[in-house]
C-alpha cells in the first residue's frame, strides 16, 4: 500500500519540510521547499524547485539553493521567499552556520535565468544575526512585503523570558536592511488569546492584505512544532518603526498536520501552501524512503466578521480525471464533495475490525466531525470537530491524496490531516442521510516523480 501523495507538490524521494517562495514569474507558478536530498532526515537542508502553469500540475526542478562550504548558509538553507527586485528574482532566506543554535543570518540569492533554474547565492549576509539588546535566541525566515510604498521584511522571533515575537526590517533596499522595530510579540493581550502562551517562538510569520486589513499568519514553536494560527489586524507605521493592531484570529487549520505556512499574493487573491509531516513512526518512514508533503494551494481572505475564508484553489478542478458514483470503491486520490441539510455520515475507510473513517456532518449544529479513532496517530489524538454556521445547510470539501487528506467546511474551516490506510483496509464511499448531495472524481493523471 503506497501512502505517497502523487498530485501535491514533494521531492521524488528523502525529506522535505517548510514551504518557501511561492512567486507567480512569467507564466508559471514556482514553489520551493526545505529538502535534504541525501536521506529523510531533517538536516543537510537545501532548497527544492518545483513549478507549475496551473497550480494543479507540478514539475519539479530538483536542488535550487545548496549550503556553500564556508559560507553562512554551510549548515543549511532554511525557510525565506522570492521577491521581484527590479526585474531580478531574488531569494530571501534564513542561513545558518555549524553554530547557529537556533539563530539564523539572512541570506541573498538571484536567479541567473527565468526559469529560475540556476542561483547565484551572495557570499555575505545582508543581516548578519539578531538586534541588539532584545536578547533575542530564535531568529529565522524572513518574509518580504510592501505597505505604504515600501519594501518591508519580516523574521520570526523567540526571546531569553520565553516571549515570541516577530520582529521587522525596512529593506527598500534589498541590500541594506534596517531594523524597524517589534511588529508584535506574545504579551499583545489579542495574541495570548489567541495564539495561547505555549509558544516561545513564532516562525514563518506570513502578512498579506484581506478583507479591508492584513493578516498575519504565523507557525508556534515551543522548541518543536506545535501548530499555526492567524491573527487579523491593522498595520501602524510610526517614525519609521512599524506595529501589528490586532483584534481577532485563530488556527489557521484545525488539523494536527499543518505547519510553517506559506503565502502568495497573486492577482486579486492569495494563495497559501502548508507542510503536512508524517504521522507516523520513523522506522516506517525510514523504511518508505521518503517523508513530508506540501498541501494543496488553498486561497484565503477574511470574512466581513473578520474569521478566515479559506477554500482550496480552484485551479485544482483540473486535476478531475473521472467522475465516481455516490457510493463503492475509492482511489488512491480523490476530490470529493458533500452538500447536506440535514444530518449526514460519509463513510472514507472500513478496517477488517469492523473501524470507520468517517465525516459527519450536522448542519443545524453547524459541525464536521472526522472519526479517525480506528487510524490512531502517534499522539493519540482520535475526533476533530469544525464548526460553522449553525441552522444552515452544510458543504464539505474533502482532498484525498495517498496519506493526505485535506477537509474543507464550507470556506469557515479547513484541516490537514495524514491516515495511512492499511494492506487490509478497504477504501469506500458510503453514505447515509436523507437530504444529501454527494459528487466524487477520481484525480488524474499524477505529477511526474
């Protein structure tokens, strides 16, 4: 039984963690990724390239940055973007050295051809480390953006008192940056209700205007991953120094499979990829060869409340290669949708226990239930529950890739989530309830890998 995805974005084989540098450039879209080509492990970090005309269909280029002997990057090249400077795509990333104990330097690099096939990495840093006098000790993955006329970065942030912060740069000048000050950190009231005050870190921070206003995405780091969030708020600039206002948020997926978030501000939309990582054991996943996976391109915005819209790309429509009955055998990949008024169970998985993955659906409650309890994870976790709104009829979205599979509640809620099916279970859509509309295709034909 193969659990590897084979329409989302992925290295043909080894590991592969944090999205990085989504950039629409001519006419493709190009995607990098955190990967060690040697083995699935996370060290000896690279940049992987993968790139597509459609979202849907991705071809991937192989190695695009590679740690430079000597260079401030030797140890890896860990999470950034792609800015257009001038006309030059240009890498943004966080460097580190043999040495770096979780602080990074950030790093240059510029495309050398407009397929951005070959990189020219810059052998000094244009930030060598953290301020000073903030006692700063987690420092990485810058992010480049523009409010009121100019170019901006910013980096996440961890301190010595155990506050996470994401700290921010004036960088008009892609080569000369300035520290602007601290865009926000944990003590923000609206942050620790949100965010919770587990995290000593916040990394991969995101920011992309929406709904009148800017939000603000980041990953929660407590010395491993924990999970993401995202906040909704204004941006305040004030002598040169600019500050986050917030006044909502929450997860940015409900699931327990998502992480280091990164986003694209594409034409009139916004376009954000996830890193799903195995939940399973390591002598497993060093037996398969491979490890990590990219979601599929999601477009998010806020609602006039100001909660998260989130619905997945519509470019990946495409990829609906044939059309299923309402009930029977499910393939490996599938692309399923179900409208219901009233209560409603689909059924996924039947394990030779008699065990059903399963998504329930109960519109005047307003919940989306997925029953995972017969596929348990490493950390026990068993039900999620989404909510929306309640009294109102119910549309659930469901992206099944391998391993990946990716829930969709209207566009109120979204969760990632990794089931690995097993030799003797059978994979099969069933469904109960009396008000009920249900449409299932099969995906194909797969990336190349």
């Amino acid at each position: 039984m193969s659990h590897r995805p084979r329409f989302r974005v992925r290295p043909p084989a080894n590991w592969m963690n944090d999205p990085n540098g989504p950039v629409r450039w001519g006419d493709r879209y190009h995607l990098f990724y955190q990967h060690n080509p040697d083995a699935p492990v996370h060290t000896n970090v690279h940049w992987g390239h993968a790139s597509s005309p459609d979202l849907a269909h991705w071809d991937d280029h192989g190695i695009a940055l590679r740690p430079v002997p000597g260079g401030p990057d030797e140890a890896g090249c860990w999470s950034g973007c792609v800015v257009d400077d001038d006309g030059v795509a240009t890498a943004v990333y966080s460097g580190i050295d043999h040495a770096h104990q979780g602080l990074s330097s950030i790093c240059l690099a510029v495309a050398e051809d407009d397929e951005l096939l070959a990189w020219k990495q810059l052998p000094e840093p244009v930030v060598a480390g953290p301020p000073p006098g903030l006692d700063v000790t987690m420092f990485r993955d810058p992010f480049v953006f523009r409010f009121g006329g100019r170019r901006w970065a910013l980096v996440g942030a961890g301190h010595g008192d155990g506050t996470p912060s994401v700290l921010v740069y004036d960088c008009e000048d892609l080569y000369a940056w300035r520290f602007a000050g601290v865009l926000l950190d944990g003590r923000d009231p609206v942050a620790t209700r949100v965010l919770g005050a587990r995290a000593i870190g916040w990394e991969c921070p995101q920011l992309w205007q929406s709904g009148g206003g800017w939000t603000l995405a980041v990953a929660l780091w407590d010395g491993d991953p924990l999970s993401t969030a995202y906040l909704a708020g204004q941006l305040v600039e004030n002598d040169g120094e600019l500050r986050f206002s917030a006044h909502g948020g929450g997860p940015l997926d409900h699931g327990r499979d998502f992480y280091a978030p990164a986003a694209l501000q594409d034409t009139g939309r916004t376009l954000l990829w996830g890193w799903s990582w195995e939940a399973r054991p390591r002598e497993e996943v060093n037996r398969a060869g491979w490890s990590g996976v990219l979601t599929a391109p999601r477009v998010v915005d806020l609602h006039p409340d100001g909660t998260l819209r989130v619905t997945p790309a519509p470019e990946l429509e495409l990829l609906r290669a044939r059309a299923l009955l309402d009930t029977g055998p499910l393939p490996p990949a599938y692309d399923l949708l179900v409208t219901a008024r009233s209560a409603a169970t689909v059924r996924l998985l039947r394990a030779a226990s008699g065990a059903e993955l399963t998504v329930r659906i109960d519109p005047s409650g307003g919940t989306v239930t997925l029953d995972r309890t017969g596929w348990p994870r490493p950390d026990g976790g068993g039900a999620l529950v989404l909510s929306a709104a309640p009294g109102e009829p119910l549309t659930v979205r469901v992206l099944v890739d391998g391993s990946l599979l990716e829930l969709f509640v209207g566009d109120r809620a979204t969760a990632t989530e990794r089931v690995y099916q097993r030799p003797d279970d059978i994979a099969e859509l069933a469904v109960t309830g009396t008000d009920v509309e249900v449409r299932c295709w099969e995906l194909g034909p797969p990336n190349p890998a």
